[in-house]
C-alpha cells in the first residue's frame, strides 16, 4: 500500500472520527437544553397508548402534560403498560375495552421496577397507612 493510500485512510478515519465526536456533543446540548427546560422533551407514545393520549389530551389536558414531562414519556412507556389491570383489582374497570386501574399502586410499579419495590416494601413509607388506621391522633 502506497503512502499517499495510507494518508488519505488516515485522513477518512480522522473526519469520521471528528464527526462522531461532534454528534455525540450535539446529543448531549440537545438532552442537556431539555433538562433545563429550554425546550420541550421528545416523547414517544407507543401505539397501544397512542388512543389513551389523544382522548385524555381533549379530555383532561392535565394528565397528559404530567406525563409528558417524566421519563416515561421518553422511553415510550405509556398509559397501559402502568394502568393495566386484572379483573378482580379492586379498583380495576373496563374503560374503552381495556381493563385499567385509576390508581397506580406500588404493586403495579414493581412489573418493571423489582429493585425499587424491594427497597420501598422494606421502608417506613410502605406503612404509613396504618397510621391512618390507628387511634394515635398525633400521628395521623
């Protein structure tokens, strides 16, 4: 292989290593602009929750701005995957043909968040409604 072969590779292989660069640090201004909040997060809504957003969006505005700005908005997670729920749920009813729950409990969570619902089951917090339950008016 020639010389001048070997310099123009050289010089390839250093543009696209500068563009890398380059990219990565564009991504990275990109996510830091949307932590600030100076401008919106992209999010993507997967497409069994995609009829849940457009209604709720007319609907009740409120709930989807809340989910907008959280990070399951950004990974795709959307309304079924956490409200999803099973007939004999206390609080589960069938809602456009699916069966969801209002209320998302830390049971529903611990589907994706094992460690996190460990953690939580073995602290004070996981007990604080029977406090609620007990004569101690001080601490209720």
């Amino acid at each position: 292989m020639s010389v001048k072969a070997k310099q123009v590779i050289i010089a390839v292989l250093g543009l696209m290593f500068l563009a890398s660069l380059i990219f990565v640090q564009w991504m990275e201004v990109i996510r830091r602009r949307e932590e600030a909040g100076l401008s919106p997060h992209r999010i993507a809504v997967p497409l069994n929750s995609k009829a849940c957003v457009d209604c709720h969006r007319q609907s009740s505005p409120g709930i989807i701005d809340q989910w907008a700005g959280s990070t399951h908005a950004v990974k795709g997670v959307g309304c079924v995957e956490c409200h999803r729920a099973q007939k004999d749920e206390a609080d589960a009813f069938n809602h456009y043909g699916s069966m969801i729950a209002t209320i998302v409990s830390p049971k529903d969570c611990s589907r994706c968040h094992k460690t996190e619902f460990a953690e939580f089951t073995n602290s004070h917090h996981a007990k604080a409604g029977n406090i609620l339950e007990s004569l101690d008016n001080r601490l209720a």
